[in-house]
C-alpha cells in the first residue's frame, strides 16, 4: 500500500530547470511567480535594498527560494513537468486555498501554510485504497 510522499520524496526532480545545489539559480523562482523585489524582501524577511541574485545575496533569501524552487518543481510533476500548467496554477486563485492564488500565498507571507496544502493534496493524491 502507498501512503504517499515518502522521507525522500521532499526534493522533487528539478523539471523546471531551477538548478539544485550550487546549480540553484534564485532569479528563476520571482521571474516564474512574477514577484517584485518587494515581494521577495517580504517572503525572505530582508530589506528591500538587500534583494540581489548574485554571490552576495542574503543567506535567508538563498534558502527560501530554494524551498519555494522545491515546491514548485512539487507541483511541476504533477503536471508532467508542464512549465505553463504549472505557472498557470501558481498564478490562478484557488477555492481550495480560500479563493487566493498560490502565487499570492507566498507574497503574503503565507508559503508555510501553502507547503502543507500541496503535501497534503499530493500525499491525498498518491494514497490508494487497500486491496481486499
């Protein structure tokens, strides 16, 4: 029987290209979402001034970007790796989610929160009934 995500499951395969490790490329996660600076200070608590992609970029900035980079790579194989599915998904308001598009979750500081929906729905998603 299947219970869904397993311990290893948490990094997803990179199918949409974000880069892992020291190949993470941080810009590509606010060009997906369409994120202002703004957004990112907010989602990474830097200030403003201190948002930049390059090697002097905030530790904690780096590191939630890459957790979001996971999380959309996470959605991204449910879609088959469809980069515009998924960016679409990102960008849609969802009942689900209170009527509030995931992309919107995240600049509002409510990525936590949209982690723990998308684990459940794909660990919902994966489970399947005992075979009697």
């Amino acid at each position: 029987m299947n219970t869904g995500l397993g311990l290893f499951d948490a990094v997803p395969p990179d199918v949409m290209n974000f880069g892992q490790g020291v190949a993470f490329e941080p810009r590509k996660i606010p060009d997906l979402l369409g994120l202002k600076n703004e957004d990112v200070s907010r989602l990474s608590g830097v200030s403003v001034s201190s948002v930049r992609y390059d090697e002097n970029m905030p530790q904690q900035m780096h590191e939630r970007l890459e957790e979001i980079g996971v999380t959309i790579n996470m959605v991204a194989s449910m879609f088959s790796g469809d980069v515009n599915k998924t960016a679409t998904w990102f960008r849609t308001r969802n009942p689900m989610l209170g009527d509030v598009s995931p992309r919107d979750m995240i600049r509002l500081g409510r990525y936590e929160r949209l982690r723990k929906f998308i684990i459940n729905a794909m660990t919902q998603r994966n489970e399947k009934p005992a075979q009697a």
